[in-house]
C-alpha cells in the first residue's frame, strides 16, 4: 500500500503497488477504462483493462461516479499520455464506497461551494492549501521548540476582553455571561513568570462586522509571549519565525506551492534582517504617493497595500500612534506620542500579518488608560496583579494562520484558508 505520489514515480516503473482513494474523474470505451483517482498526496491514472481483471472489477470501473472510494492493485508503468507520465495498470479495482452523483460539477457559483463546503474541502486546491498550512505551523513550532519555548495551553472561555470590546462574542455560561476569547495575550503573560517563553495555537474570535476579504470571525491565532524581552527582540523573533514557517514549506510542499504558481526558491530568499519603518515615516511615504492623510489614521488594506506592492520581504512598520492601538502597549520614551510595538507586513501588498509589543508595566498607566476608555476595572485586577508580584520587561505578537496562508497561496479571500469559515453570513457547514 503506497501513496498515489509515491506509486507514480520512476523508481515504482514495473513493481507492483496497491493504492487507496477516490475516483477524481473517469472515462471508458470498449473493452477499457481510464480512471483517475486521488488521495491526499496527488493524482494518477489507473487503466483498467476487460479480462485483466475480475469481471465484477471491471464493472467497479466504469460504473462509479465521481468521488467513490476504491482500492486498485496494480503494475506502475511510463505512459506519457497520463498526467504525471506514469499509470498504473490495473489487476484489481474494488469499488469500497459507491458514491451518489455527486453534487459539485465544473463551474459553480462561490455560495455553492460555500454551502457544500463539507464536499468541496476535498478539492486539490483545498488539499493542498490544508497541506501548505500544515507545513507552515510545523515550521514554526520547531523554531518554538528549538529556541527553548513552552508551547501552553490558554482557556477560550474568558471573561475580559483582549482587544475591543466591539467585537466580542458574548456567550452564556451558566447563569452569567463570558467571552469568547480574542486573544491568549492576557493569559500568556501570565504564564511567563512559570514559563519564561510561552506559545500558543489557539481559536480567537472576533465578531468582525465589516465583509472584507481579510477578517474571519474564528481564525487560528499563534501567539508567542516572553519575559525580559524587548521590542526590538521581539521583532528579531518575529522574522526568525517567520522565516523558519517559509523555508519549512519551501522544503516540504514544491508541488503544492507550485499549484498556486509561488516558487520554493524565493521564498528560500526570504531571511531577517526585514526592513522597519516608523508609523511616521510610512505617514510620509503615502503622503508622498498623494493618500490624504495625516498623523493618527490608521493603516488599512489600501495603505499596507502601497507600503508592500514592490517588495518581496516582509517589512515591520513600528511605533504607531498610542490612539491606535490597544492599551496594554508599552510607551515609546523616544516619542511618548507613540507605543513599543510592531505590525508585520507581509509584501506583495498583502499586508498585516502580525501585530506584536512590548507591554506595559506601570500599573498606573494601564489604569489610567482604562479609565479613560470606560472599561470596568474589576476585570482586569488579575491583570494588574501580574505588575505587583516581580514584573518584568515582557513582549510578545500574534500572527493570524489564515493571513500567512491566504498570503503564501495568493487567495483573493481569507476564507479559503481555513476549512470551515466563520463569517458574518456563514456558521455552515
Ligand atoms: P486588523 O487591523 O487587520 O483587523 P488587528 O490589529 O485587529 O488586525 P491583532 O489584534 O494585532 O490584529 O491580531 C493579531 C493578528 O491576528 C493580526 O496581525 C492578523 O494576522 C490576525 N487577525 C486579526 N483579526 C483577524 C480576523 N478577524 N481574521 C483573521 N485574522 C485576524
Ligand atoms: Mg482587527
């Protein structure tokens, strides 16, 4: 039993392989059927001849359907007329799983295939971005792994909010109300003090009520906390992790890449230092491009657009004016009109692909801050326990998984890197 990209292959020519999967298409005449099949790691084309097999096999093979499951046996030969230049020629086709006609044809409309979502996830295209995912997250949790970090595990059920309150998911719980959580941050600075260096992969939710093609309203969020650290290390983090992400799919995924037409290659060229440009700076560039704008807007699609379009690296653009970002930053003692912090850019203008700080911890300022934005502050007192018990300098980032895929694979929509979106208009399938 062999995968379907290993039985295809120059060194299989003449053994013989068995293979598991599903009918990708089908086509017969005669005494002969061509099938292809799939499994997870590609596709090959099976001939199936009258009378080289059991009768009751031949009739598997050319009455199946689209998506029927089957095991083939079989001898691996060069045939430049099947895709890939190899076939296998068939002994046995048992048919395992007959399927009904099955309901994604050729060209459907985006809401179809959304509400067949279950069905179309078995696309090449679907296979292969789950696949490119995979390979990402392996990249970075081995750079976790080899820098001595904690991968840990925070609650999604929260009681406060991480970063704006207009955009919680409220639940009942119990006889009282909670949260769904927006981000571990909260919970992985704590975790420092027995930890040191803290990571997480865990669901965040946002209830995001504007339709654009980069907000989910569940995306998985990796998230990476540290004591003593400052936001300049925080930044040499960020790039070394991200570039462990792109090397480990470079290495692990050329065919998939190569669907979405990125070049393993370049991505190899891809490696720190990456640019850092102040929010002032970025200000003035735009400015300079003709964008109306002025000190404290904030950077959206269109402008991270401009700021990346011509570049191939990701760039950080750092200190961001405090009114537009969350209060937990710390302050920029350089230009106290500013935050420690860093959003990454991804190129090609694509954009945001992280947002990360160092924090703040003066419990003053925080409270002062929190006054000011109305927040009630009970809720927050555990919050502010961690300054009064040995506080250290800490930073930390989020990276948004569904971004560095849709990114990597040049989707037109955040949805498609992720199995079962969440939106404002879908919760199903
Ligand atoms: P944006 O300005 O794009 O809404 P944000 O400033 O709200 O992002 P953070 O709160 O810093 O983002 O979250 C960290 C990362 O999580 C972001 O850089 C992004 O990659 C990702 N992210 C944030 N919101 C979403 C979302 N609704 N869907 C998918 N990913 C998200
Ligand atoms: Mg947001």
């Amino acid at each position: 039993m062999v995968s379907i990209k290993n039985a295809v292959s120059e060194k299989m020519v003449g053994k013989t392989v068995q293979v598991r999967g599903w009918v990708y298409r089908t086509r017969s005449s005669g005494g002969i059927a061509f099938v292809v099949m799939r499994d997870s790691t590609g596709i090959a084309q099976v001939t199936v001849k009258k009378g080289s097999v059991p009768d009751e096999d031949f009739v598997s093979a050319t009455d199946n359907g689209i998506e029927s499951s089957a095991i083939v046996e079989g001898t691996v030969a060069e045939d430049k007329r099947a895709p890939g230049g190899y076939e296998i020629r068939a002994s046995r086709f048992i048919l395992v799983g007959k399927a009904e006609p099955f309901p994604i044809t050729e060209y459907q409309s985006t809401e179809l295939l959304l509400d067949l979502r279950h069905l179309w996830i078995r696309s090449r295209e679907q296979t292969a971005i789950m696949r490119i995912k995979d390979s990402l997250l392996r990249g970075a949790r081995n750079w976790f792994h080899e820098n001595d970090y904690t991968e840990v595990t925070p609650p999604i059920i929260t009681g406060v909010a991480a970063e704006d309150s207009t955009s919680l998911f409220q639940i009942k719980y119990f006889d009282r109300i909670a949260f769904l959580s927006q981000s571990a941050q909260f919970y992985l600075e704590s975790l420092i003090f027995s930890c040191d260096k803290v990571w997480a992969l865990t669901p965040s939710f946002r209830a995001e009520k504007s339709r654009t093609p980069r907000h989910l309203a569940e995306f998985w969020h990796l998230e990476m906390e540290a004591a003593w650290l400052t936001n300049e290390e925080n930044m040499q983090v960020q790039e070394q992790m991200v570039t462990a992400m792109l090397h480990n799919v470079a290495d692990e995924c050329p065919d998939e890449l190569a669907m979405f037409k990125r070049d393993p290659a370049a991505l190899k060229k891809i490696v720190p230092p990456f640019d850092r440009m102040p929010y002032g700076e970025a200000m003035q560039y735009l400015q300079g491009k003709g964008f109306d704008m002025s000190w404290g807007d904030d950077l959206g699609a269109v402008e991270e657009r401009e700021l990346t379009k011509d570049r191939t690296i990701p760039m950080f653009v750092v200190n961001y004016p405090k009114e537009l970002k969350p209060f937990y930053m710390k302050e920029n003692p350089d230009d106290p009109r500013t935050y420690k912090n860093s959003d990454l850019l991804a190129p090609e203008g694509f954009g945001e692909i992280i947002g990360g700080s160092e924090r703040e911890t003066d419990n003053e300022l925080i409270l002062e801050r929190l006054r000011e934005k109305g927040e009630p502050l009970e809720n927050y007192s555990w919050y502010l326990d961690l300054r009064r018990y040995g506080s250290v300098p800490h930073s930390g980032f989020g990276l948004g998984t569904e971004r560095i895929v849709t990114w990597i694979c040049g989707l037109d929509h955040i949805r498609d890197a992720i199995p079962f979106p969440r939106t404002v208009s879908r919760v199903f399938p």
